[in-house]
C-alpha cells in the first residue's frame, strides 16, 4: 500500500481557477470539504468560509489545518444553515448526487448567488494520459452540467471556463491516485493488484528521469446563477 493517503492524492486546483469560481470576496461554503484542499485556497483568496463534510474524520483533519474555519457534518439534503445566507457554494468533483443537491444549495444562497463547480479531468491529448484513463476507467470529460440545471428552473445563466495544470507523480504518487478513487478502492484485492500492475508497467514505459511523471489536467469549472424569483 502507497504511503500517501488517499486525501493528498488526488492533485490540487489551481488558484485561478478557484478565483474565477468565487470572484470577489465573499461568503463561501466548500461543499464536501474532505480535508480541505479548497478550503485552503478559498482562505487564501480572503473568502469568509464555512465547510462541511458528510462524514467526521475528514473535518477533524481539516479542522487541524485551518482551526478558524467553521465546520459541520453536511449531506446533499441537509444543510445547517439558514435560508439566504451565502454568496457562493463551491463543489469540487461532485458526486453523482449533484441534481439532488441543487435544491438544497438553492435554499441557502442568496438570489443571484452562485453554485461552483469544477472537475480535474486528465488531459485526453495525450496518449499515455488515455491509457492510463482507460484503466482507471476515470470519465474523459466532465457531466453536461448544462442539461443538469436545464430543467429545474433554480439556477440560470450557466458559465463554463477550463484551466490547465499539471500534478507531478511517482511511481508510488500514481498508485496512490489509483486508490484514492472509490470505484477503485472497493474492488477485489486481486483487482486492485492488476490494476496496480497496469499502472507500473505504464509508468516504466513513460517515466522521464528522476523527476518521473507530469499528469496534464484540465480543471472544467462551471457557475451557476442562483435564479432570483419574480
């Protein structure tokens, strides 16, 4: 098993892509928060800052990095905290309970608020990049958030933007990635294994010196307007 937790496998966002998500100073609550890797950022960029998080451990950890940040055990349907209170809540790589969540993040923003979104995406161009996608069995682009809020009517006026970064790996950092990835962790230790294996193998065939592998991403960032009722 890989040294590095799962919480610090996965690559960080970068800061303009956080700023286009957030704009200006404002009231902003990191959904599903884990251990704070956003949340860090949003303290950075002079946000007031709330997050939350369905489950303890995680909050625990991020409480210990950023001891002045409120927290609390949130869930998709259940939000402590009141009607029309926020400017901006940030969700970085939503789960597949996003639609249900809309209402609830619908409830505490204000009219004209924002819900923020954004995804890293390993970038498709690159040849090893799609195979190591491919045994991932990662998504090669983000959902059509578009047609997620169509339909709804709470949020308008839905802004797309996509920045670039990379996350340097080792041997060891890739097999982390690997398990940081639920769909992955779950499976049968033998799987894992292959899985595991197929990673090493890509790795040796495309590891350039001692400094191993740069991971291209692209950060797909969406905003969605709070709609303001007539």
């Amino acid at each position: 098993m890989p040294a590095h937790s799962s919480a610090d496998a996965r690559p960080a966002f970068p800061i303009p892509a956080i700023s286009w998500l957030t704009g200006s100073e404002a009231v902003v609550l990191d959904f599903a928060a884990g251990t704070g890797r956003v949340t860090q950022s949003l303290v950075d960029l002079d946000h007031e800052v709330y997050a939350v998080h369905p489950v303890e451990a995680p909050l625990a950890r991020l409480r210990e990095r950023l001891p002045d940040v409120p927290t609390a055990i949130a869930t998709v349907g259940d939000i402590p905290l009141p009607d029309d209170s926020l400017e901006v809540v940030v969700w970085a790589e939503p789960t597949d309970e996003l639609a249900e969540a809309l209402a609830e993040f619908a409830r505490v923003l204000k009219p004209g608020a924002i819900v923020a979104l954004a995804w890293n995406v390993p970038d498709q161009r690159i040849p090893w990049v799609r195979r190591m996608t491919a045994i991932l069995e990662l998504p090669e682009r983000p959902p059509d958030v578009a047609a997620l809020v169509a339909d709804g009517g709470l949020f308008t006026d839905v802004e797309a933007e996509t920045f670039a970064h990379w996350q340097q790996l080792d041997g060891e950092s890739l097999a982390a990635l690997a398990l940081s990835f639920p769909h992955i962790a779950r499976r049968h230790a033998k799987t894992r294994a292959r899985i595991l294996r197929d990673l090493a193998t890509l790795y040796d065939e495309y590891e350039r010196g001692i400094d191993g592998l740069r991971l291209p991403y692209l950060t797909h960032c969406f905003r969605l307007t709070c709609a303001i009722p007539l």
